[in-house]
C-alpha cells in the first residue's frame, strides 16, 4: 500500500504574517518613490521605513523594479489577486450596461479610484522613463493596457451606434485615454485639490460630451 502524499503545510498566521510583511513593504515603497521618485529611492531605505531587514526585503522582490512593478500593480487593481484591469468584473460589467451613458459612468468611476489608488505611482514611471529602461517599459506597457480596456468600451459604443457623427472607436478611445490620463488627474486633484467625487463627476460629463450622439 503506498504511503498517503504529504502535503506542504502553511498555517494561517504564516499566510497572514506575509500577507502583513508584503502590505508594510508596499505601504514604504509608494510613499518614498512618490516622494523621491524612482531613481533616488534605494533598497536599504524601503526595508528601513518598512521595519523589515534588506534580506527579507530582496527575499520578496529580488530588485527595485520588480518591488515597483508589484507595489504599482498592486495599487492599480486594489488587491492582489493576478487579475488584470481589463478582466476585472466591475469594467466587464461597466462594458455590458445597455444604456451608453451608463457604460461611460460605470467605466469612469473605476478609473477615477484606480487614480486616486495608483495615480502617484503611475507618474512616477513617467517621470523616470527617461531615465530608465524599466520604468520605460512600466510606463509604456501601462499605457498601452489602458488605451485597450478604453477601445473595448469604445468598440462596444460603435457597434450600437451610440457615438457621435464621425467619431469612430479608435478616435473615441484616444479622446478617453487623453482625457482619463494620470497627468490630468494630477493637475486636477493634487495641483488644484479637486475631491475624487468632483473629478469623477467633471470626467463622465466631459468624456460623455465628447462621445455620445
């Protein structure tokens, strides 16, 4: 009779021990990059300001770049669930809302809390981009995923004839991702100290002017 399989044993305090450990790290890692910026924040001070030692530290996140890729996608999706935003139910569902206005809305209000969450950081890489290879591909990959979850939604529009007269999906899409940008959400929001509400409410009107008959 074969020996039963052992199975690899992880308790509940582990599990959430370095689910704390990861949270303290991330929590450190955004507040220096958003202060210092890329370039100027090292290892050593993200392990300092997260009361973890530099070991532990590269343990989780062999580099700088994969501690900011993780603590930015983090950031940008809420949780960490391996869940891209273009698969997240609440921008599949804003998509399928039967009334146009409702779709831009429901997509606006997501947008508008993942900058509150992640816009910072998301400056960050386009801040550093020119000065670094990583946070150009960051930067770049960001862009080009969020002008996509945009032309699904616009795509969608189009092909109920909701936009407006001469205005096709790629057009709208590209309306969408200069206004929803991270660089209008800091000049709004933390140059102006516009409230998350008033922004949101300023982008559906606008995006919904541009777009629709």
């Amino acid at each position: 009779m074969a020996d039963p399989v052992k199975r690899p044993y992880r308790s509940a305090a582990r599990v959430a021990a370095a689910a704390a450990t990861r949270l303290r790290i991330r929590a450190a890692a955004a507040s220096l990059f958003t202060r210092k910026g890329y370039v100027a924040t090292t290892m050593r001070e993200v392990a300092a300001e997260a009361g973890v030692g530099e070991r532990t530290l590269y343990d989780a996140f062999p580099s700088k770049a994969a501690l900011f890729r993780h603590t930015l996608g983090v950031a940008t999706v809420g949780d960490e669930q391996p869940v891209r935003v273009a698969d997240r139910a609440e921008i599949r569902a804003a998509q399928q809302q039967l009334d146009a206005r409702a779709a831009i809305g429901r997509t606006i209000e997501y947008t508008a809390a993942l900058l509150d969450r992640a816009g910072d950081l998301i400056m960050v890489s386009v801040e550093a981009a020119g000065a670094d290879a990583d946070m150009r591909a960051a930067a770049d990959a960001g862009a080009s995923a969020t002008h996509q979850v945009y032309l699904a939604l616009t795509e969608e529009l189009a092909r109920r004839r909701a936009l407006r007269a001469g205005l096709d999906a790629t057009a709208a899409a590209d309306i969408l991702y200069a206004l929803g940008s991270p660089q209008v959400h800091q000049l709004l929001c933390r140059h102006r100290g516009w409230s998350p509400e008033r922004y949101r409410r300023w982008l559906e009107d606008v995006v919904a002017q541009q777009l629709l008959a």
